[in-house]
C-alpha cells in the first residue's frame, strides 16, 4: 500500500468530503495551515501517484480525486475507517447498527466536544424494511446513554437525490461526519457527486 504523509491524508479525505468545492494549492494550504508550496508538493505527489485530476479553471488548477480508479476507491474507504477508529467510543455504542448494506455515521457537536454537546447526531442509511429494527435499536440506546439521539433516516437514493439538490444540511453532514460504519458502500454513493 502506498504510504502518505498525515497531510497528504487529510487532503484526500478533505477532497473526498467536501466534493461540492474546488480545491487548488492556495485554498487547501489554508485548511491544512501549510504553505502554499507544501500544498503544491502534496498535489504534486498526488497526481503522479495517480489518487487525483486536476483541471485549469482560468489560471487556478484545481484537484478533484480520481474515484474513477478501484485503488483511489478502495483507499478512500480504508482512510474513512481509519479515521472512524479515532471514534471507538461511538463505534462500540452503535454496534448494534452495523450491518451489511447499511451506512453509520456521527456528525456535530457530539464528535468535536461531547462534554459542550446537547445530543448525540447519526445519520443511518438504510432499507426502508429496516425503519423499525434502527428505531428500537435508538430507543434502547436512548435509555442507556446520557444524551438524547438525534437521528436521521435515509435510503441510499433519499441520501444521493438530497446532495443532487444540494440539501444544505445533508451536505454539510457529508463534509463533517464520521463515518462509523460502511465506507464501501459510502464511497461508492458519493463517487458521482464531484465529478469535474
């Protein structure tokens, strides 16, 4: 497996993340608070590795990951998972979810400080044949832990038709959450909403 660089990471994940933006050198330096020329390398390595494209939009070049590819795909899950592990914690307490075809992810305040949060958020994408299961399962985790769930409910096409009409609150999920469980199947939902 390829080795990258925390940054080089971050970069990816950011792309993969936040596919309604078009990121250059300049923008994605600011977030990952490097220099302008660190952020060239890291697109630079990128692209020769193959994990993005990039196209001239006036005189910015802008990347967009090459979802095309099985490997990008595949690392793109693998670097969601990862990042998932830093959430033990909430993947151990929603466990109960974790089934085949489905997608768990926690996004808000729980995840960036749960001591200030007022409710755990996740957001389950399901069959609509499993409403009833995901609901008991909520309502016992509900007993049990001291927050209030606030959860969201979608089928895999409610998810893909509310980023199509650009959603604000979906897609602000999509760009903020953690992914707990079915990075596969996320991969691939999302893998036609930033195309350049």
């Amino acid at each position: 497996m390829l080795s990258l660089t925390q940054k080089e990471r971050e970069t990816l994940l950011i792309l993969f993340k936040d596919f309604t933006s078009y990121y250059n050198a300049n923008s994605i330096s600011k977030i990952l608070k490097i220099s302008h020329v660190g952020a060239q390398k890291i697109f630079k390595r990128l692209k020769i590795e193959n994990l993005v494209i990039n196209k001239k939009i006036g005189k910015s070049v802008v990347y967009k990951l090459n979802l095309e590819d099985n490997y990008v795909k595949q690392l793109i899950a693998f670097l969601l998972a990862d990042e998932a592990n830093n959430f033990k914690r909430w993947k151990e307490e929603f466990k109960e979810l974790f089934k085949k075809n489905r997608i768990v992810m926690m996004y808000g305040s729980a995840i960036k400080n749960y001591a200030q949060a007022k409710d755990i958020d996740i957001m389950v994408v399901i069959e609509k044949k499993d409403i009833k299961e995901i609901n008991n399962i909520l309502k016992e985790k509900e007993k049990i832990l001291p927050k209030k769930i606030h959860s969201i409910k979608l089928t895999s096409q409610d998810l893909v038709e509310n980023i199509k009409k650009k959603d604000k609150a979906i897609v602000d999920i999509v760009k903020n959450a953690i992914i707990l469980c079915g990075q596969d199947k996320y991969v691939r939902i999302l893998k036609n909403m930033g195309k350049l």
